[in-house]
C-alpha cells in the first residue's frame, strides 16, 4: 500500500500539550509527503473468543520504523456490540485495561481529549454513553480575544450498532450533526452555525476527537476549522484513529510512536494510512502516551514504548457476545 509521509512546520509559536490554539493567524500549511509501505498481516492467534466478524491486523513499514494496529469490525454481524464507554472511577480516569475488566469487552482503544482540574480529569467535548451526555460538545474557543464557533469531529453508534462521522454541537439533552464544520479560518472566525442546517443525532454512544481526516472518500484534514490550529496536534505523534468503510465496517487504529522502532505519523500520514485500509470517513482521536489498544485483556501496542498504561477519561469499546 502506498501511503504519504510528511514532516509538518507550524511557523509561529505552538503549544507541546494544549488542544488551544496560541498565536498563530495564518492557515495550517500541511506540505505534501512521501510513500509509505504498509505491510498488513491479519493476527492469527488472537485470543479465544473473538469471532470472525472481528479482525484485528498488525502492520509495519518497510522503509521507516513504524508500526500499527488495525482492528475491522463487522457492525452487522449478531456476535458483536460497538459502545462508548466513560469512566467511573472518583478522580474520572482508568487505563484501557480497567475498561476491557469492567465493561467485559474484548477490545478496547482509547478515546478523547481530557484535562485536569483540582485532580479530577474531564473530557473535552461530547461524550454520549448508554445514550447519556457525559460531556456536551465544544461551543467554542477563545483566541486572541477572539470567539471561533467550533463543530468538531466526532464519532457515534446509533443503538443498532451503524456507525457514522460528522461534525457536532450539543444542546441540553440532544445533540446536533453536520456534513461540514464550521468554516473557521485563523485570525477570522466563522458566524455561529445556523442550527437549522443541522440534523438531530439519535446517538446511544458518541465520542468528539479531532480533527477529522476523511469525508465521502476524500482527504479533509480540518485543523483550522475545528481550531486546532496553533498546536502540535499536526505534528509526528504515537495516533489512535477511528474510521467507517463503505459498507459501514468500523476501522479502529493505533499507530506506536517515540520509539526506536516507530516513529509515529502525522495527521496527513494517518489519513493516508486510514484511506489505504478502506475508510471514507475517519476522524483523529486523542493520542501520544493515550494511544492504548487492548485485546481479549491483552495490551498489543507499547504505548509510551514499555507496557505502562496512561489512565484515560474514555474508550471505544467492542463486546463478544
């Protein structure tokens, strides 16, 4: 598979953790890349009890040190269920493998954003779970004294397990989807949506990341849009990423990074990586030290490059009936 590579430049301050734009009025350059060849081999000794409908793939390129994950699910098939899954523990985080422990799911990738205030950790935008708003959707994000309107990416699952991506915002108990997101650009913000040009989600499970990578197909990589702009979010980064093929499969994957033997990729390089593997619409989830995937109780990746485990606010998760 031919996938592209890039080294991003951000030439204004940037920030190394925050999601917040800082100081930065010109459109995110993403420079066009190079090749990537993805070597994909389906793991045959999985654990016990993950059906066939369930594929869990592990690749690896052969000329730059990287490695990935990819995980294939069947929604139409009886043997599974896709669910949004929150914390529920006092300080509201857990590692994956506490997920995959309590929920009973076979697999399970990390999930969204999250910050720390007063030592309880909070998810940044929507999370929906058993059809509850944990978290309402970002309205908006001040920068340089300016208020930009945000839509940002997110993923959910209808109660029948159909998957789909969009753009959101959420208004006391219901939440809101677009085809397209706010047209913010840098130093210029967008008017505040027309919620009249939104479609009412009827979603039991939800979880905001960002930005978008995919839609219909095509690349859309709406850093600026979703004001990320201003961030090392663009950069090389251990990735987790969510995506939907054609025949609504859902595609789940993590990318090992800051390691000898991974680098990690770059938002352009994940959509690539996310478009070769069949997924027309995919969005970007947290990352770095959160990329976590967890399989039949086993941890498959080296997040952080060893078997630690950064405790996260939410996961996607996949049961085997």
């Amino acid at each position: 598979m031919n996938l592209s590579r890039t080294r991003f430049l951000i030439v204004c301050l940037v920030a190394t953790t925050s999601i917040l734009g800082i100081g930065c009025s010109k459109p995110t350059t993403l420079p066009d890349t190079g090749e990537l060849s993805m070597n994909w081999q389906r793991l045959a000794n999985t654990p016990l009890g993950i059906p066939e409908s369930l594929e869990i793939w592990e690749g690896e390129e052969e000329n730059a040190p990287l490695r990935a994950w990819l995980v294939r699910a069947d929604l139409s098939s009886s043997e599974i269920d896709v669910g949004v899954f929150s914390s529920k523990d006092d300080d509201g985080r857990q590692s994956a493998m506490q997920f995959a422990k309590e929920t009973g799911a076979c697999v399970i990738v990390n999930g969204g954003y999250f910050k720390v205030r007063d030592d309880f950790y909070s998810h940044i935008g929507l999370l929906v779970s058993d059809a509850e708003i944990i978290s309402h959707a970002t309205p908006g994000i001040f920068e340089d004294d300016l208020r930009y309107p945000v839509t940002r990416a997110a993923i959910g699952f209808s109660s029948t397990d159909e998957a789909k991506i969009g753009w959101v915002s959420s208004r006391s108990d219901s939440v809101l989807i677009w085809n397209a997101p706010v047209p913010n650009i840098p130093g210029t913000p967008a008017e505040i949506p027309d919620l009249n040009s939104a479609s009412l989600w009827d979603v039991d499970g939800a979880i905001a990341g960002g930005p978008a990578l995919l839609k219909s197909g095509k690349t859309r990589i709406t850093v600026d849009e979703e004001v990320f702009f201003g961030t090392t979010i663009p950069d090389v980064h251990p990735r987790t990423a969510a995506g939907i093929d054609e025949e609504g499969n859902l595609l789940l994957m993590i990318v090992d990074g800051r390691q000898r033997n991974s680098r990690g990729v770059t938002l352009t390089e994940l959509s690539d990586l996310m478009k070769a593997v069949g997924a027309v619409d995919a969005i970007n989830l947290d990352g770095g030290g959160s990329s976590t995937l967890v399989v039949g109780n086993t941890l498959l990746n080296r997040p952080t490059g060893g078997t630690f485990q950064r405790e996260i606010v939410s996961a996607i998760g996949i049961t085997c009936r």
